[in-house]
C-alpha cells in the first residue's frame, strides 16, 4: 500500500510540473588562450555569437561554466563580459589537470534557459 | 559490545522490515540515477547517474565498511528486486557445484575495473544508467534461476569487494552463547525458522528465512561471505546472535574452518579474490595520475598499440604478471629463509590475506578523494534537475559553488588511510608468521614485510602525483 501511495503521489507530482522549456543555443564559436590551457593559471575564453542572436543576450545573465568531465570535481564558473555587440569574453581559472568541457549558461529575457557547450580543451599540468 | 542491544539501534535492526527500509532507501536511489542518467544531461559533472554513482556510492560504501561493516549488501537493492521476483516464481535449482567459488566474481571484478577504464564509465550518464539496470536484470536472473544467494556469493563483483574489506571492518555478526548453539536442535539460523507444526501438513512452510549463503552460526568466523542481512538475528529462536565488535582484520590470520567457506589456505580462488583487490587498488588509482596517462600516451604512440590494447597489457602487467613475480619471489624466499617444504603456492594462500587491510586503506584513500572532494555537489546538480525537469527553479538555483574538500587537503587524510592499512598488514603477517612458524616467524616474515612496505610506497607515490582527470566522454 505505501508503495502505491508513493507511486501515486510520484505521479501527481509530474502531472503538475509543466513542461520545461528546450535551452536555447545561441550559436558561440569559441577561441581559448593559451592552447592547451595550462593547471594553476587563468585562460581566456572570447566568444563570438551567431549574428541572430545577438538581440537575445544580455551578457550579464550569462555564465561561462568550467567542469571536468570526471563528475565530483568542482566548476569553475565565470561572468561573461561583452566586448562588442556578440564578442563576449571570460576567464576561467584550471584547477587540475584533464579534461575540460565549456558551456554558456542563463536565461534570455523571456526566462528559457540557455544552454550550450562551446568548447572542450584537455588541461595540462604546468 | 553489542549493537543489537543498543538503544535505538538495536531496535531498528531487530525490526522486522529494517533491512527492507534500507533497500527500499537505495533502490530510490537506483531509480533517481537510471532516469537522470537516461534522460538528464550528458555532461558527467552535471548528472546524477554519474556522480551518485561514481562518486558518492563508492566512497560511502568504503566508508561503511570501515566504520562499521558490510552495511550496503544488507541495504543491496538488488535483493529486494529479487525478492519481490521471488513472490511470482520461487527457483528449486541449486547453483552448480562446478560454479561454486569465487572464479566467476573474481573474473567479472577485474571486468568492472578494466570496462570502468576502456570505456570511461565515470563519463558516460547514460551508459551508467545501463550498467545499473544490467546489474539488476542479471541478479534477477541469477537469483530467479537459482535458489539462495547465488548472486551474492558467486557473482556479484560489488559483493566480492564488499565481502573482501568487510574482514576489516569493526563489527561481525556472531554467536552470544556458545553452549545456546550446541544445544540447540533446529539450526534456523541457517535453514530457517519453520512454522509451528500442523500449519502446514506434509512440509514445514518457512516463515523466516535463515542464512541464505550457509553460514551457520556456531561455525561461522569473520565477515566472509556475511552480507550483513541480519536473517540469522530473525530467525534464531533463542535471540543468541550479536552485532558485535572485534579487532579489525583479526580474521585475516585466522586459519579455522569456516561455515560455507572452509580453510581459507585452501581456497585458490579466494587468493585470486584478494589479489584482483589488493593489486586492482593500485592500478585503479594509479591509472587516476599524470604519470599513467604520460605512460599510456607512450605506449599508443611509440608502440603503435590502441588504448584498449595498452589497458589490456597494463591490467595483464598489474593483475597477473606483477602479482605473480612479487608473491612467488616473497613465497620463495621465505622457503629459502626458514627451510620450509611447503609448496609456493600454500606459502603464498598463507600470506597473502595480508594484503587486504592495506589494499582496503588504498581503495578508501582513492574513493575517500572523490568522496569528500566531491560531496556536496549533489546539491547544485539536483537542483539543476528540478531545473531541467520543471523549468523552475524550485530548489533554487545551482549553488555551483558547493563542491567539498578541496583536492590538496584531503591527502594527509589518503596518506594516514594508506599508513594504518599497512600497519594492519604487518600485524596480519606477524600474526601469520607466529602461527604458521613458531620459532622461525622472523625469517617467514621478512619477504612479506618488505612486500608491504613496497607496495604502501607504491601507494604513497601515487597519492603524491598529480591526478589528471581523463577520458572526454561522449
């Protein structure tokens, strides 16, 4: 009986959640500096955006998101500053060696998340 | 001391459904880690298929072991499954007795090392999320197949693990009583305890179940093969079973016959057991550092090889080659050194229980790393669940910044683990040494002790190298 119960009440809960919006990928190319990124030093990120969504993005609801790829290992995460209308830059500090993915998180202004992986570099030790 | 009298605790393992509960805690669990890892991100840092399994799971399940004893087979998931399976179709077969021993869970535990590292596991949501449900179908099958814990005993990898570092832990189930046990007539601690005669004509219907893996009480010594069920304490009519403490590792030097095992010298597959464990705890984190990737970049480039064929050589190297070379020659030289006739390979299944309780400080330093380096970032990535699931954040925003320890501060921490597991080693040498050679233990010893100490070094260099997370994922 409780395992009915908690099954029903499992499945209330999903009924009432609405649907989540599909993140929004802007379209970044990405350049990174230095080539690979080195452990204990900070490397730049610039970021160019596809020309569409440039009116979309406000760089200040923006993140750059540094994680490995081995789960457990802590983010690294850095505010996007813009340089020019869809030049965006950031620096991300690497803290071990390994492999590294890139993503661009945050919302557009009317609230769907924006999500997407603009780079991977393999970190080396220094 | 008796965790069984305890208060609150005592009662709780004493309740009827209290292994039930634990299982029913981890099998939401499974469930949260298959969906997240079917449907959730791919990115392993950001899933909880990934993380609950390969970072938290592994390093709680060490740290139990420790702290207390074999506590996620007692909560295994799996055998609930199982059980509920049980209630549609009950298996009459027994396992065969040409599969019974280790042999098959030995292979299948050094499968899981090398698969984990051949296909970056630890990166791979969604191949985890299969893995579980592979784990699942598999004891289901097994276990609906044959009687009793045949899973457990001869298959399960994690079991063999479990089964291996629990002879370390610091609690056992065991007799209170020994004169209750001889004069007691019914031995449901192992067959069950029946229903009273007339409920059911012809056979007794078995209202609780008894040991299923044979450990009779009265003969049963150390943790082997114990998954900590507590259907012995159910079942002993006689309230004659303790959770109680001993000496870790004490077992280890123990040469008596064991219920459902025998004489541990005799046992060539539990010898491999241990050896997969102990060598398998180097390889495994040293394959974690610089120096291994550095080492397989070699050999893929000046060798030609793939990765795959470096991994098979470099498990070859470590799990068969090197074990053999370093416990004949310390087999050998202890023949040499004390004019002992006894063939190698005895000199070896005497000693080389010795190993587990520093193969035991080298998993927990390893997993312990992840663990606590690791622990809190099951926050942020459920709530970047709830995030994705709902499309609000109704745990708030993924606090990115709740991680744990950070790296280099755990090591003193991996460093003391590594410290005391080769301490215990030695003891379980000398221990060893003094039963098996009297007057002579010094000269028995003396290979074994400069083999642990070889191998605590190797562990300590590996601890000090830089860890270099690998594998790109998908």
């Amino acid at each position: 009986m409780l395992i009915r119960l908690a099954a029903a009440a499992v499945l209330l809960v999903l009924c009432a959640c609405s649907g989540p919006q599909a993140p929004f990928s802007p379209g970044f190319t990405a350049e990174l500096t230095p080539t690979p990124p080195v452990v204990g030093r900070e490397f730049d990120v610039r970021l160019e955006v596809a020309e569409a969504s440039v009116p979309l993005l406000d760089a200040a609801a923006l993140e750059l998101e540094g994680h490995m790829t081995h789960p457990g290992m802590a983010p690294e995460v850095a505010r996007l500053v813009e340089d020019a209308p869809g030049r965006y830059r950031a620096r991300i500090r690497i803290t071990m060696a390994g492999e590294w993915v890139l993503l661009v998180t945050g919302r557009l202004a009317n609230g769907r998340p924006v999500r997407e992986e603009v780079a991977r570099a393999t970190a080396v030790a220094e | 001391m008796d965790l069984l009298r305890w208060p609150v605790v005592g009662p709780f393992l004493r309740w009827r459904h209290a292994r039930t509960s634990l299982q029913l805690v981890l099998l939401a669990a499974a469930v949260v880690i298959v969906l997240h890892g079917l449907v959730g991100p791919d990115l392993a840092s950001t899933n909880l298929a990934t993380v609950l399994t390969w970072v938290h799971y592994r390093g709680l399940l060490v740290v139990a072991l420790l702290a207390a004893g074999n506590l996620f087979c007692l909560g295994c998931p799996l055998v609930r499954v199982r059980d509920w399976g049980r209630q549609l179709h009950m298996p009459r077969r027994a396992w065969p007795a040409r599969l019974r021993g280790k042999w098959i869970g030995v292979a299948l535990f050094a499968a899981v090392l090398l698969t984990y590292e051949l296909f970056d596991l630890w990166a791979l949501p969604a191949a985890t999320a299969w893995l579980v449900l592979g784990y699942f179908a598999a004891a289901v099958v097994v276990d609906l197949t044959f009687r009793g814990a045949s899973f457990c005993q001869y298959v399960c990898p994690v079991g063999q693990f479990n089964f291996v570092a629990s002879t370390v832990s610091p609690l056992e189930l065991r007799m209170r009583d020994a004169n209750t046990c001889r004069t007691c007539r019914t031995a449901d601690c192992v067959s069950g305890r029946k229903a009273p005669a007339g409920d059911t004509a012809l056979r007794p219907r078995v209202v609780q179940r008894g040991c299923e893996l044979g450990l009779f009480m009265p003969a049963k010594v150390g943790n082997l093969d114990c998954t900590f069920c507590l259907d012995c304490v159910q079942a002993c009519p006689h309230d004659n079973i303790a959770l109680a403490s001993r000496v870790p590792g004490a077992e280890l030097a123990d040469d008596r016959r064991r219920s459902g095992i025998g004489r541990l010298v005799d046992r060539v597959d539990l010898a491999a057991l241990v050896v997969v464990f102990s060598f398998g705890a180097l390889l495994n984190a040293f394959l974690m550092v610089a120096p291994a990737q550095a080492l397989q970049g070699w050999m893929e480039h000046d060798w030609g090889l793939s990765r795959a064929s470096v991994l098979a050589l470099l498990f070859g190297a470590g799990l068969v080659v090197l074990p053999f070379g370093l416990l004949g020659a310390a087999a050998f030289s202890t023949r040499a050194l004390t004019g002992d006739g006894a063939p190698p390979g005895l000199v070896v299944r005497r000693f080389v229980m010795s190993l587990v309780p520093l193969a035991t400080g080298v998993w927990a330093a390893h997993y312990g790393f992840h663990l606590l380096t690791g622990l809190l970032v099951v926050v942020p990535i459920t709530q970047n669940a709830v995030l994705d699931l709902t499309g609000a954040p109704w745990l708030g925003w993924p606090f990115w910044r709740w991680t744990g320890l950070r790296p280099g501060s755990v090591f003193p921490l991996q460093a003391g683990l590594v410290l005391l597991g080769a301490f215990g080693s030695v003891a379980v040498v000398q221990a060893t040494a003094e039963r098996d050679y009297g007057a002579r233990m010094w000269r028995a010893a003396a290979p074994w002790l400069m083999l642990t100490t070889l191998l605590a070094m190797t562990a300590l260099w590996i601890l000090f190298q830089p860890m270099q997370m690998r594998g790109m994922g998908p």
